[in-house]
C-alpha cells in the first residue's frame, strides 16, 4: 500500500500502484495539443478526469488552472515544474491561479507571517520571471482572501473528523489549525469556479492527492443534485452494479430484474441482498440510465431540472430521483449544473489533476527545501548552482572502465534527471545524454559539467529576468499584505 503525505518528506518508489489505489489514470501526451516537454518525457505520468479540461481547451470552453506553493523554505529547480505547467496552460487558454498558502505554513510549519511573505515575494519574482502573466492570471495569499475562507467555512460543513482522520492520518493530537489548512487548501482547488463553474486542472506530486480526494468528495457534496449512472430504478451498491452489469452483456444490454436474479443464482454466487432486491424488481426492465438525484435542491429547482431533461429525452420520475434513458452522463450533467447555478447553486465540477514524478535531490532521495545540498535554489548564485551539480551524486559506475562497458545507470541519475526535467534544450538533447550514458560513451564528470554550466547559464538568465518583475511581485505582495 502506497502512503501518501502531503506533508512528509517520502517519495513514491512504484508509481504504477497509485493507478490501482487510488484510481489514476495513466497520462496519455498523445492527446494533448503540442504537449510540453515534462508530458512528451513522461515526467507528467498520471491524471484524473483530465479529459474535461482537454475537451474545454480543444473547444475554447471556459477552464482554469491553479495551483501554489506553501512558503515555508527556499524554491528550487524541482518546484519548477509546477510553475511551468501552470504557465503552459495559461498559454493555453486556462484561467490560472497562483495561491500563496500562507495559512497551511503558519499552521503546518510554524512559519512567521513575516517569514510567509518574504518567500512568498521570492515565489512570485520567479513565477514572473518564467512567464506567467499576473495581468491575465490571479496571484493571491490565502491569509488575504475572504471569499476564500467564507468558501473553506462552508466546506466545514460536508465533512467531519472522521473522514480527515481516514484520508490524512490524523489523530487526537492533530492542531485544529492543521485541520482547518486543509478546507482552506479544497477551497483553494474549487476557488477558480466561484463565479462560473469550470472544469479545472491541478498540477501536482502524487503526495498532494489526498487533497484532491478530498475535495472531490466535497465538490460533489456541495452540488443541489447528484448525477450517476444507474441500471435500475432502485439503488444498487458498486458491487451490485458491476453484476448486473455484467449479466446485463450476456443478454445483449437489457433484461428483467428476474431474468438477472435466474442468471445469479445459477452461478451459485452468495449475493443475498442484490437477489432481494432483484425479486422484489420482478419483471422491472433493467437498462443503463443517468439518475439525478435532489441533495436537497429546492423543490422549484427539481421540477425546473426535470422539466428541462424531459425537453431532451425520456425521463421517469421516482419521487426524489429521475432516471434519463439514452443520454450521455456528460450531457445530463450539464443540464443539471446549469439549472443549479441558476437557483444559486454553486454547481462545481470536481477538480481535475495531472501528477509529475519527484525529482530527485541531489544527494539521492526526494529534493528537499530543508535539505540545501539536496536541491538548487532559484534564488542561488550562479557560481553556487554550478558547485552544487558538480557535487551531485551519480548512476554511474565505480570506475571509467566499467561504465564504457557496461553503461552508466541515467534512470537512477539525479543529473540525468536534471536534463530531463529543466535543462536539455530539446528532447533530442535529452534522449543523446540518456542514450550516450546508458551505452557507456558518456562518462560522468563530462556529464556533470554539461549540466552545471547550463545550470549555472539557467541560473543567470533566470536571476537576470527576477530583476525586471521585482517591482510587480511587490506590488503584488503589497495587494495581498497582512
């Protein structure tokens, strides 16, 4: 079982598994409209539900990108991704939000408002400096934001300890500041969809997807109506549904509820309260339908969503539910999100996400801000990034000879990865540095001085261009000043 932190200091040693406990879904870079660089590498190796901000940024809907760093400790080169992938789909049409978490820091980290603003000036000047437009995008600290709270307030209320407790470990001894943090952090997530609902994509590690489940779950419960797809006009559990949908197949996509009970019980399976419920459906047909459910949306605001799906296709009504037959799940949402925000509802669609590997630190292990050796900082001399690549620990062999036999290690390589993730010029410049080093033609000290003098060359560039946005991070910081 993988244990996901968003506070700890682990790394995730098999990617693969977060697709099967926790629903991941493997990133597809094909899919995307000139992929960046972190996608084509396959650095960006997960998504959830990415394909609604595709589907909006391929058809020039309305969609959002946010996300945001604590300031707590020095940014370096492996929080860049972040930023980077936040200024690719600003560039790409999103509406982006760069959040400033002064309160997780404050309470998380005992950091100072003093200490919280002077990195977060830092963050900003960098974030600027590497291209995201604060004239087309929004910059804002959380401690400064009182639509923010008021949303994270509301938020308290679809929750309790006890679903904290099972996502993020929690226990008696847990700060009630801490806790909070994390409401503040789901409205933060949901924030770009206050005035209009959208679909919205956040980029982050594999470490920050309990936040995510989090607020996915809040999302839905904020909603005036459930929409889900269903097999009958009764409610069935996932189990339940995944046998008779599987029944269902086998009788060519519709049968009674008693044709599938016979169906069970001659596969001898102990399913005692799906076959209860199914004998009491008798001759009910069963077909795949959407039901939209009242979450307790007022009455007028049912019967506008009923009426409106009943324009488009064939409804039943059950009392507190409606079923709609041959329609797209996508659609009947749609329809129901609308009437919603119309009667004052929110209507926000749960969170998208995409997940990048870690970048390894320097050291070995996971690039840390507490860690100074581990990692480069963007605001490092020049001179001091250059020594610190030149010090970094390799995949290589113990000795020259080896390595020209039988290769160096570049997937164990936190150089190699530094190419990878910021400093090859292109792919081919990154697949030559893989394929010379694995076939033992490249050696690492020639390696590593490649890469501290283009890290020391990103590093002057970058500290040049923090120059000319110093002025509009602090007029920015002063905007957002406690």
């Amino acid at each position: 079982m993988v244990d996901l932190d968003p506070w700890g200091s682990a790394s995730v040693d098999d990617y693969s598994k977060l697709f099967d406990e926790f629903g991941i879904t493997e990133f597809d870079a094909s899919e995307v409209p000139e992929p960046m660089d972190l996608m084509r590498r396959g650095i960006i190796f997960g998504e959830r539900d990415y394909s609604l901000v595709l589907d909006a940024m391929e058809n020039d809907r309305p969609y959002a990108a946010l996300s945001g760093f604590m300031p707590s400790g020095p940014l370096h080169v492996g929080h860049m991704m972040v930023f980077r992938e936040l200024i690719w789909h600003q560039r790409h049409g999103a509406d982006t939000y760069f959040v400033i978490a002064d309160l997780e820091a404050h309470s998380a980290r005992d950091m100072s408002w003093k200490e919280c603003e002077r990195y977060a000036r830092d963050y900003v000047a960098s974030l600027l400096a590497l291209g995201f437009d604060a004239d087309e995008g929004t910059v804002y600290r959380q401690s400064q934001n009182p639509r923010l709270r008021q949303l994270a307030f509301e938020l308290s209320e679809q929750t309790n300890h006890n679903e904290m407790n099972a996502i993020y470990g929690f226990d008696g001894e847990t700060n009630l500041g801490h806790l909070n943090s994390t409401l503040t952090q789901a409205a933060d997530i949901l924030y770009p969809q206050l005035d209009e609902p959208k679909p919205t994509v956040i980029p982050v590690g594999a470490d920050q997807d309990p936040h995510l489940r989090l607020t996915r779950g809040l999302a839905r419960r904020m909603r005036m109506f459930g929409v889900t797809e269903a097999l009958a006009s009764f409610e069935l559990d996932e189990e339940e549904r995944e046998k008779v949908a599987e029944a269902l197949e086998l009788f060519g996509g519709e049968a009674t509820a008693r044709e599938v009970a016979g169906h069970i019980r001659e596969g001898h399976g102990h399913h005692e309260g799906l076959l209860e419920k199914l004998d009491s459906a008798g001759d009910e047909e069963l077909e795949p339908r959407v039901r939209v459910l009242s979450r307790d949306a007022p009455e007028d605001a049912f019967e506008d969503v009923v009426d409106e799906l009943e324009s488009r296709f064939e409804v039943e009504r059950y009392g507190e539910h409606a079923d709609v037959y041959d329609a797209d799940y996508r659609e009947v949402d749609e329809v129901a999100r609308d009437v919603e925000v119309g009667h004052g509802g929110y209507g926000f669609y749960p969170p998208s996400s995409i997940y990048h590997r870690f970048q390894t630190g320097l050291t070995g292990g996971k690039m840390s801000s507490s860690v100074e050796d581990s990692h480069v900082a963007l605001t490092d001399a020049p001179e001091d990034g250059y020594s610190k690549v030149k010090s970094a620990a390799t995949g290589g062999r113990e000795t020259a000879e080896e390595q020209r036999e039988l290769g160096g290690k570049a997937d164990e390589c936190p150089v190699y990865e530094l190419y990878a993730y910021s400093l090859a010029r292109d792919d081919e410049h990154a697949k030559k540095v893989y394929d010379e080093c694995v076939g033992g033609e490249r050696l690492c000290g020639g390696c590593k001085e490649e890469a501290a003098e283009l890290m020391e060359d990103f590093l002057e560039d970058h500290h040049e261009e923090r120059e000319k946005h110093v002025d509009e991070a602090e007029d920015l910081m002063t905007l957002n000043r406690i």
